[in-house]
C-alpha cells in the first residue's frame, strides 16, 4: 500500500516525543521537527532515522545544504497544517513548484498530489495556462511519468490547440525540446477525439473540414496570447528563455 492510499492518522497521534534536527541551506537553518510526523509522511526520512545502518538514526539529525529555506518553509507547514495556501498571482506558483521538488526528493506523495493539485486549480479557475518557464523548469528538473510533468503538458497542449497560430516562444522552445513536442502530441492523442471531429487533409472538399488555413509557418509574433481565442498563457519567459529546458531555482 503506498503512502496516499494508506489512512491518514491523527496529527496528534505523530507528534511524539522524540524530536530530529534538520540543517537546511548554505546557512543551516536549524529545524526541530517531530520524529514520527516526519517519518510517517517521507519514506526518505524513515530511512535516515529508522535505518539501524545510518549514523543519523542514533544521532537524530540531517543536513540538507543544497536545499533551499523558502520551500522546506513551506514542507514544515504542510507537514503540521496538511494544508497549502493558495496562490495570490502567478508569482506565488514558483515557490510551490520549488516545494513540488522537494516532496518529490523526500519521496512525500500526498505532498506531490495536494501541490500538483492548487497549481492545477489556480490555472484553471484563472482561465490560463503555464508559462513556457514554469514548463521548462519542471522538464529539467522532473523525469518521465511525473504527475506536474503531465499535468503541464496537456495543459499547454490545450492551449497551443486552441489558440490561432504558435507563440514564437513556444515555436523556439518545441523545435528544441523534441521531448516536449512528443508529449504534447501523446497528450492530444489521450484525448481520443472522434475522427469526424478532427480536419482529414485527405478530403477532396475545398476546406477538408478546416478554418481558414494560415500555413505551418505561421508564427505569433509579439505577444504571446493567441488573439482569435480566448486563451491565455502566463507569459513568464521574458525576453529571452526559448531553450527547451531551463535549470536553477524556480521564480
């Protein structure tokens, strides 16, 4: 039984008595955290602490250097609350995506579920989509098969769908992420349109079942909203991020 499917205990049943220190970032900010709350939810740190064989289960402490203070922040409030503050704006997903990241690295899945589930529904009760450098920044981070991953594939390939022509951002970004463009096309396909419902270039009728045809070259230029639909896309990339996949922190 995995660790969404097993039932969820009582907080008061996991603040026990035995507490663990944890050392995060450069600065070592010092945590003091219930031992089996943390246990409980991360299989990563039931094995630091429950391990006979790891020196930091006799002296019940753990440094994260590489972490970073805003999302483990954030961990620690989930862990006690089990709940996320909803974003305000945009800005604010960026901080969730750091702590999506972190969940997934502690190997917590209900954390990872109830992240990937308030980015979902803050784009979706705002009318828009993820911006090219929130995607880019989960592909370089994410692998395969990962639940933020898909949710902003088929999001994205949504709105590329429905919108009139490709954003040259995007355009930049799938001819050189090829990773990208497959899953978007994968994602299409989950979708099983019927046949009468998709254009058949094939048709011998004047339009073959289509609008207006622009050509494949047709590229957005300027702003990144499409302007014949109503659709619309957090632009976050700037200027200048067109790579298919962006490292470091995300904003």
């Amino acid at each position: 039984m995995s660790d969404t499917e097993r039932p969820e205990r009582p907080l008061h049943e996991l603040l026990s008595s035995t507490m663990v220190d944890i050392y995060v970032g450069p600065d070592s900010t010092h945590w003091i955290l219930h031992e089996k709350l943390l246990c409980y939810y991360s299989p990563f740190f039931r094995n630091i602490f429950y391990s006979k064989s790891s020196s930091s289960s006799s002296s019940k402490s753990f440094g994260l250097p590489e972490s970073d203070d805003q999302p483990f922040e954030l961990l620690v409030g989930w862990l006690y609350s089990r709940a996320l503050r909803y974003p305000n704006e945009e800005k604010d997903i960026g901080p969730l995506l750091d702590l999506y990241l972190l969940a997934d690295q502690f190997e917590i899945e209900k954390l990872g579920d109830d992240v990937v589930e308030t980015v979902r529904a803050w784009y979706h009760n705002n009318e828009t989509y993820p911006g090219l450098r929130r995607v880019q920044y989960i592909y370089a981070n994410t692998g395969e098969d990962n639940a933020m991953r898909e949710m902003m594939v088929s999001s994205v390939a949504r709105y590329l769908t429905l919108a009139d022509s490709i954003p040259k951002h995007w355009d930049n970004a799938l001819r050189k992420n090829g990773q990208l463009a497959v899953d978007i096309i994968r994602s299409i396909q989950e979708w099983h349109l019927e046949s009468r419902s998709v254009p058949d270039a094939r048709d011998a009728s004047l339009d073959r079942g289509r609008g207006k045809h622009v050509g494949f070259s047709e590229i957005e230029e300027g702003d990144s909203n499409a302007s014949g639909n109503d659709v619309k896309e957090e632009n976050m990339n700037g200027n200048g991020v067109t790579n298919g996949t962006e490292n470091g922190k995300s904003e």
